[in-house]
C-alpha cells in the first residue's frame, strides 16, 4: 500500500478493464466515460465507497489540468473529495492563464497533470498551476503526474 502524509495512493494502481461502449472521439481525442456509483464495474465496487463521507470541508484540495480530466474526476470520487474548481484560458498568442475558483490558503494542493502530448503544453500549464496555488498561500503543493513524458529524455550522451 503506498502512502504519502497518510493518504492512500494505493488506488492509482488499477487493473485495465473492457468497456462495455467503445472509445468516442471528441475533438479527435477518445473520450472516456467518467464513473459513478451506478456505472462502477463489480471488481472496484466496495463497502468502503458506499459509506464514503462527503470530505469537501477538508484541507486537502484536488485539482485538475486540462490534460486528462475524467482521470481526475476518477480520483476524486474514489477519495470522496469534490474536484477543485479552476478556470484555466489559453490567450490567442498561446499563453496559458490559470485562476482558482476556491481558496486555497493553509490546504493540502494536489494536482494531477500527465505530460502527454502536447508535453511542453501540459508541463507548462502544470508550473503555471502550481504558482498560482503558491500565489494563493497553499500550504502544500503536490504534482501527480501519472506520465512523465521526458522521463527517457536523461539518459547519458553516447560517445561519437
């Protein structure tokens, strides 16, 4: 089980499983459906989501990029937490504009942003989120990021 300040991170880890509808495009990116308690496939279905405790009073706030959204609408109702709400614009000369809806001063900020293609788009938008949430006095600021696109990117230079 992992852990990170006492909160499990176990379920980051899930089996693939076969969707009932096949993957739709929108704007040529599938589009997945986001799961509820009624759409829930039987191997993640639980007692302990059933008596899950509404936690959006808490000190712990979740945050999403626009990389992956139902991914983190995923997380959030599997942790019982409300997504945080961000107004996220891209201006016409390509700069990325974050404002957050919610205070965020003395909270526990995560935010979840893979680095997907576009990565320079996504790993920008992430630092851009995380100074606004530094700007708004959080507490702590976390960054998931469930694919780190340059992972590969340091390896050792071959000799010529």
């Amino acid at each position: 089980m992992m852990q990170t300040r006492g909160i499990d991170l176990s379920f980051l880890f899930v089996e693939k499983c076969n969707l009932d509808e096949p993957y739709k495009l929108v704007n040529g990116r599938p589009s997945v459906p986001i799961l509820d308690e009624k759409s829930l496939p039987n191997f993640l279905h639980s007692n302990r989501l059933e008596n899950s405790i509404n936690r959006s009073d808490t000190r712990i706030k979740l945050f999403s990029g626009t990389a992956n959204p139902a991914l983190v609408q995923e997380i959030a109702w599997y942790m019982g937490l409300e997504l945080g709400k961000v107004n996220i614009k891209r201006f016409a000369d390509g700069e990325i504009y974050v404002q957050l809806q919610e205070s965020v001063r003395g909270s526990y900020v995560y935010i979840v942003q893979p680095t997907c293609p576009p990565a320079n788009e996504n790993l920008m938008e992430l630092l851009v989120m995380i100074d606004a949430c530094r700007r708004a006095s959080a507490k702590n600021i976390t960054a998931v990021i469930p694919y780190f696109g340059y992972a590969r990117s340091d390896r050792k230079a071959s000799a010529i």
